[in-house]
C-alpha cells in the first residue's frame, strides 16, 4: 500500500477490494454499499476517484442502484489490468521490493 500511495494510485486497489467484498454481499447488503462504492470511487470528481475509460465508467454510473452483483465486475477488471500492466511492473523495479525482499531474508 506505501508503494501505490506513492504511486498516487492507492484508489485502485482499495476499489478492487471494496468490489470483491461487494460481489460477496447478499441483495440487502449490496443495496447498501453499492451507492456508497459509486460515490467513493466511481462517479465523476468522487473522493478515490479511480482512473477508468468513459464507457465504463457510464455503464457502472448508471446501473449501480439495481446493486447486481456484477454491476462493478468491468470496472474492477480495468483498474485489476492497469495495476497489473503499470502499478505491479514500477513494484517491481521499486525500492520497495529489495527492502521486501530483505526482510524475508
């Protein structure tokens, strides 16, 4: 997490989180949390805004109050692919990963 708040990119990866325990909630809970995953990370100027293309950005806006359990799924998958092809490959060329690695040791 130091890395990405680093990386000015920590939205990422709490989004990803908060959508995996999303999909796991039942309807009622969804209900609940759905409004509040849009506000926080999703919508336009939201606080953790997270950095994904318009059209999915549009289709998560505007299907987010029916709290589908996969209403988030193809944001999640855009901001997973980013850290993957940019968060995850700056790690690993990081200070942080040789200091992981002598920890370890």
């Amino acid at each position: 997490m130091r890395f990405l708040a680093t990386e000015h990119s920590t939205e990422n990866l709490l989004f990803y989180m908060a959508v995996q325990e999303y999909e796991c909630l039942g309807e009622r809970q969804r209900k609940h949390r759905a409004p509040e995953i849009h506000n926080e990370f999703v919508k336009c100027g939201a606080p953790q805004e997270i950095n994904i293309d318009s059209g999915t950005r549009k289709r998560a806006c505007e299907n987010y109050s029916l709290a589908d359990r996969l209403v988030f799924t193809e944001a999640k998958e855009v901001v997973f692919n980013l850290m993957k092809r940019d968060s995850y490959k700056r790690f690993l060329q990081s200070p942080f990963i040789s200091d992981i690695k002598n920890s370890a040791l």
